[in-house]
C-alpha cells in the first residue's frame, strides 16, 4: 500500500461526537506536513446531520500540491462507532484499508474490514477511553505508513491537552502495538 | 452586508500557531450546523509554510449545499499577527471585511481595516492573552451576524477546555461589545 500511497492518500476518520476525530484529523495532517515535510488538507463538512451522533475528519496527504480538498475515494476508512460505521464504512474504495474498532461497532457487514479493539486497548493501556482517537491514529499509522512513527508522535504530543502527553504517548503506541499484531496475523505468522 | 451573506459566506482565520485560530474554525463551523441550522466545511491546508508561524483555518457557511469547500474569495479575513496580515490580508475581496487584531499588527497598509485591540482585550478582560480567538470570533459575529450569538456562545462552550468556559464566554462577550463599539463609531455616533 504505501507505493501507491505516495502520490496521494485520502483518510476519513469517523465516530461519535465527543471523541476526537475532527482533533486526530487535525493531528495527521500536522504530522504530515509540519514533521515529515508532506502537503496536507484537513477537513469538515457539517450537513444536517451534524446535530446527529456521527462526526467525521478528513485528511488528504500528499508529497506535491493539493488540488482537491475533498476525499474522492477514500483510501483509508476509520471507524469508531456503529453509527459511523454504518455510514462511512462503505465509502472505502476497493482495495483500500478500513479499520474498524471491534469494541464499540458491533455489527461489522464486511469481512475485509480490519477489526481491533481500540476503545477497550484506550481505556486498558491508558485508564481512559477518552483516548481512543489516539490508539486508532496509531493503528492507521502503523498499518499505513502515511506518516513516520516520529512525526505521528510528535504531532500527538504538540495537540495533546497539557498534562496528558505521556497519556497520548502511551496511547499512540498501543495502537503501534496493534498494528503489529493485525500484520502479524495477515501474513500468517503467530 | 447580512442580506449577500445568507447565499454564501467564506471566511479565513489567520494567525501564529499555537493561537488556536484552527479551534476558532472549528467553533464558528460547529456554531453554524449544529446550533443555527445552516450547513458548513471547515478546512485547513498545510504547505511548506506550516513549518513557519502563520495558521489559517478556513470556514465557509451557507444556507445549503456547499459546493465548494474552499475559500475562492474571502467576505471575512481575521488576522491577528503581523505574518497572518501580511499573508492573507490581501485575499479579501472588495467590499468585504477585515478584522485585524490592532495589539499584534502594526503596520495595516489597507485603510479599511477594521482595527480591534484584539489581544489587549482578551488579556484584560480575562486576563489570559491566549483567549484572543474567542474575542475575534466575538468581534466578527457581532459585526457580521454570519450566525447567531446564542449559536456561537453554545459552541464556544461546548469546545472550551474544561474549567474555561466561564472566561471563554467573558473573551465572546468582549468581542461583542467591541463589534459594537466599533460599529457605533461607523455610524458617526459617540
């Protein structure tokens, strides 16, 4: 994937208002451009459907110019409740990835979908599910490669709220973890 | 300038990193779809430069579909420092607005501008300097009515850092009466 990720990588973060996607949106796209050198459009669009539970990010990453803000096709799915799910997780284009947290989305429809159990590795590795946002960004980057480990963290570390970068750190690297244990398992090892 | 307002209104946020021009975005987006109805795209672009000071942040807010979710010429610029007004005071069409933070910008080549002391207020009225987004987005509401004070109290509120709402409210109300200050000098009052 990240051959084909080089020229342009488009990201759709989902779930429930309150958790901090439109703040990981935000977060990747810092990691992009301002760390590891790349061009970066972060996004919302609010429609009616923002007094609703679902709340979405998009990020586009790319190593040249960016013409169009807007996802087209998502390479990359994020989602981090029923709802978004339900909603986004069809708009990943064929062959893309589609991380889905296995704790919070219970109906899951598509057998190609990536399941980790992000809220409850948020609420065991940290003490606080409030950090899930930052596990699935860990998940994505270590799945993806979109950005560098480094510029993730320190992107993660600037955003984080005072007092809670070490919380963010331990965050981040239990969705590193993750990672490596959904790559471990699709390429047969374990 | 309410009436050609209600088609379409685009508006870019400029300032130094770290004065949460990108949070002010998001604040003015949220006030627009989920507390007055309308529809809204947030959005920021990093380039090469977001390595540098200047932040911007984009808002458009319309009626209904937004078509396009980029900034092609802005009705409202808010700059609050010298960088963001150098950069992008210029990117406000004829007839539109310029709001410049009057504490942080000291050379203003457009007569035009709407000079506020935006920094000096935030720190005396509340007597932290880092309240200055929420003074602007104060300023430009009250000059502009691009959404309703209710609607941008509730969501400045709803984003503020715990603990922080009540100063984050005194910040709004203090770009409030300067809106209407300087409105009342406009129309050759006082």
């Amino acid at each position: 994937m990240s051959e084909a990720m080089a020229a342009r990588t488009e990201i759709r973060l989902a779930g429930e208002g309150g958790q901090g996607m439109i703040l990981a949106g935000i977060i990747l796209a810092e990691a992009a451009a301002i760390y590891d050198g790349k061009m970066a459009v972060q996004t919302q669009s609010y429609g009616p459907e923002a007094r609703g539970g679902a709340s979405k990010s998009e990020v586009v990453i790319a190593a040249g110019e960016i013409d169009h803000p807007e996802v087209l096709a998502a390479d990359v799915v994020v989602t981090l409740s029923q709802e978004a799910f339900d909603k986004y997780a069809g708009s990943v284009k064929p062959g893309g990835l589609l991380i889905v947290d296995s704790d919070a989305v219970h109906s899951i429809h598509m057998s190609e979908a990536v399941k980790v159990p992000i809220g409850w590795l948020a609420l065991h590795k940290t003490g606080k599910a409030i950090t899930a946002n930052t596990v699935a960004l860990g998940v994505l980057v270590g799945l993806t490669g979109v950005v560098s480990r480094q510029a993730i963290e320190k992107a993660v570390t600037a955003r984080a709220p005072r007092g809670t970068e070490e919380m963010n750190r331990m965050a981040l690297e239990a969705g590193f973890e993750a990672a490596e244990l959904v790559q471990r398992k699709a390429v047969g090892g374990v």
